[in-house]
C-alpha cells in the first residue's frame, strides 16, 4: 500500500522528514509551486505576482510567464463516474518566488479582513474572488431515456406549432380582407398539417378555437330545418293517430262486447225474475226486456226488448222486437202474424253474428212468461237494402211463404263491420209449448 503523506501526520508546521521523498529538497520545490488564491498579491505592486495574460501560464520555480498560445476551451460532457473539477488558471503576475517559509506563516496566520484590525496580505483587505469564465458550471445529471424522450417531445412540438402557426398577412385593407376570407382554408390545411405531424404520437393534438363565423356556422349546421320539424310533428301526428286507432278498435271489438255480454245477462236474470210476479203485464215499455231468445246451434242466449232503439237496445247486447209506426209486428202469442227482431252482427255483445250458418230445419225457440215457441229456419236472403222494409211483413215475399201464418224474421247488418246491406232469416212456428210441460227437447240436455 502508499504510505501515507507526511501532512496527514504531523500538520503544517510541523518538520517534515527527507525519508518520505525519494530526492532531498523535493518536498520543499513542492511546496514552492503552489499557489494559493486566497494570498494572491494585487497587481503591479514589486515583488508581488501578478494577472496572466490569455494563452500564458506562470513558470514553476521561476515567477516567469511563458506563452503557450491560444489554449482550447474543454467543455464538460456527460459522463457515468464523479466529475473531476477542472484546476483554475493561476492569477499571478512575475515577481519572486513563494517560500515554504512564507507558505507556513500563511498556513499558521490566515489573513483577515479590515474590519477586524489585523494585518491583510492585500493592500485593501478585499477578499479576490475568481473570474466567473473561468468557473465551469455544472450541468444537470440525466439519464439516456430521459433526454431521448424529452428530445422527441421538443420536436414535436415545434414541429406541430410550425406547421399550425398561420401565415402573417401584409399589405394593405384588401389583401387582409380576402386573407380572412380564405383564413377558414388555411386552418383547414394548418389543422390537416398539424394532424399529420402529430399523427402515432401518443397525445392528441390539442383543439383550436373556434372563429366566429366557424361558430355560426356550427350552430346553424345543428339547428334543425323546418321541414324536419315539420316532417317530425307529421311523424308524430301519425303514431299518436295510430295509437288511438289501435285504442278504438280494440274498444269496439273487445271491450263493447264485454260490457253487452254483462247487460245482457242481467237483463236476462231480470227477466226471468218478473215471470215470478203474479201479475200479468199489459204492455212493454220501450227497452223493456219480456222474453228470451235460445238459439241452440249457434249456443245463443239473448234477451228480447220492445223497440229496436240502438242506444237502448241493441248496444246493450239485446235483439230488439219491431213495435213502432209503420214497422210493428206480430207478438209470438199471437195466433198469426210475424214476429220479427233485429240484432247486432258485429260488436255489442253481436248475438247475430252467425246466423248465416243456419240452415233449414234449425230451431230458433222463444222463451216468453207463459210458453215456449218452436221456430224451424226455413230461408235466408243474404243481403238487400235497409229500406226494404217488406221483409218483414206478414207474408214476406222472398221467404217462401204464400200464405198468412206464424213467423220468425231475423234482421242485422251485412257484410261485416259494416252497416252497407241487411241480412234476413226466415223461420215458421213448429211447436207452441206451455212452460207448465217444461223445456223443449232442444233445450234439455
């Protein structure tokens, strides 16, 4: 291992021993050449050493100055291990040499300031400080990745603010004008440019503003024109129409039916409750309810009403019996005549839906307070004129019939959901049973 300095051992003012250097007077030349900027003499005084010119370095042992020329300037780079401080050029000028003598006294009596009273080793107690040229400045320690990335990032930023940066406009008012009139192409190319240089970058480019026209014309772009707000209001015309279609479709088809079917057999169940009555009624009032109608092929049971008033009889799901002016008929009671009733076909509990599908023979049985009456189907015209009204006479022509008798015509609406034409059913009485012999065989079972 190096033997240790003889300094480190016995201080500065202590003897040094000869044995630590190889040649005798090595330790004192050492010494000599040294030269410390604290102590540095002023300028011009005899004796003193003094500034060193540019491209001049300072003879050792000497106090000369020697030319070495224009001296390279060595910039400090990067590098991995710690930074060795480059040495500051000695400030002196040619006097004579620095003792070791003089060396110690300076070591054991550091000089001081003015202010203080002691002796200074400068001629106005300032204490020199070095040139700041001459001082190398530290740069800031980074790592390869970090200047890399930062390195990118400066590039791109200058180049995307290059390539947005618009052209300056010179000359006089018109060329301004027809600038800012084309001003909406050159943003156009700038924001195209600036997409371009920004393009596998990992942040987007950030929005421009803006112009006032440009606005204006967004916002007109987004306001709606007023034939789409007319062809929406018309759209939405035609949903909330079809919606109440729907709703009234399904109220005649379904929920007219439910509320007939209802009436209807409370009127039934009143009926038959007045049968019980002792009293014998002389006549029925219009929408009175005085027999019921069995129809066993088609499993109908309906109430008959005096009248054939729509609102009061037929929307109530009953058949109506034709007992006005010019249109009254005969009572099934009656020992000749017609008995002729109309009903609904379509909607309103519909009672007559089917007849059509009845055929000659088919029995069509009226339940009154005193008896049963038997009708047997016997012809069916499927359709003629509302004013026909000689349908229902008491020998109807197109029935069949040539002579007065007892007979059943059925009346109702033809083709279906439509009030166009009438459909007739003829029917002759076959049996007249008294209620005391009890049900017709058609009813049994």
């Amino acid at each position: 291992m190096t033997a240790l300095r003889p300094e480190h051992e016995a201080g500065y003012g202590a003897s040094y021993e000869q044995g630590g250097y190889e040649v005798s007077g090595a330790f004192e030349a050492a010494v000599d050449g040294l030269a410390d900027p604290l102590k540095d003499p002023l300028p011009g005084q005899p004796g003193q050493p003094g500034p060193v010119q540019a491209g001049q370095v300072q003879g050792r042992g000497q106090g000369q100055v020697q030319d070495q020329g224009p001296q390279p300037v060595r910039k400090q780079g990067r590098h991995r291990g710690p930074r060795q401080p480059e040495p500051v050029p000695e400030a002196t000028a040619p006097g004579p040499e620095w003792s070791g003598d003089y060396y110690r006294q300076y070591a054991a009596e550091p000089p001081r300031g003015p202010e203080s009273g002691a002796p200074s080793y400068y001629a106005d107690g300032a204490t020199p400080t070095a040139d700041p040229a001459l001082i190398p400045v530290p740069e800031p320690r980074l790592d390869d990745q970090t200047v890399g990335l930062r390195t990118a990032d400066t590039r791109r930023a200058a180049d995307t603010g290059r390539a947005a940066e618009p052209e300056p406009v010179t000359g006089g008012r018109a060329e301004r004008r027809r600038a800012a009139k084309g001003g909406g192409r050159g943003r156009r190319r700038a924001e195209t440019a600036g997409a371009d240089a920004g393009h596998g970058s990992e942040e987007p480019a950030p929005a421009r503003p803006l112009s006032r026209v440009e606005a204006r014309r967004a916002a007109r772009a987004q306001k709606e024109s007023p034939a789409v707000i007319a062809s929406r209001v018309v759209g939405e015309l035609f949903i909330t129409f079809g919606v109440l279609m729907l709703l009234f479709v399904t109220y005649q088809l379904w929920w007219t039916n439910v509320r007939a079917d209802q009436y209807a057999g409370k009127e039934t169940n009143k009926i038959q409750d007045s049968w019980t009555q002792e009293r014998q009624p002389g006549a029925f009032e219009p929408g009175q309810g005085f027999a019921i109608m069995h129809i066993p092929k088609l499993d109908v049971v309906v109430p008959i009403a005096e009248g054939i008033s729509k609102s009061k009889v037929l929307d109530h799901g009953m058949v109506g019996h034709y007992a006005e002016g010019r249109l009254k008929t005969a009572m099934p009671a009656d020992k000749q005549g017609n008995f002729a009733v109309a009903g609904h076909r379509n909607t309103h509990g519909e009672p007559f839906r089917y007849i059509n599908q009845l055929k000659p023979g088919d029995e069509i049985i009226v339940e009154t307070r005193d008896a049963y009456y038997t009708y047997a189907m016997a012809s069916i015209l499927p359709q003629t004129s509302p004013s026909n009204v000689s349908v229902i006479g008491p020998v109807p022509p197109g029935s069949g019939f040539t002579e007065p008798g007892r007979y059943i015509t059925l009346t109702t609406c033809t083709p279906e959901f439509t009030s166009t034409y009438r459909m007739i059913v003829w029917g002759k009485m076959v049996d007249e049973r008294p209620r005391s012999k009890g049900k017709p065989d058609a009813l049994v079972g």
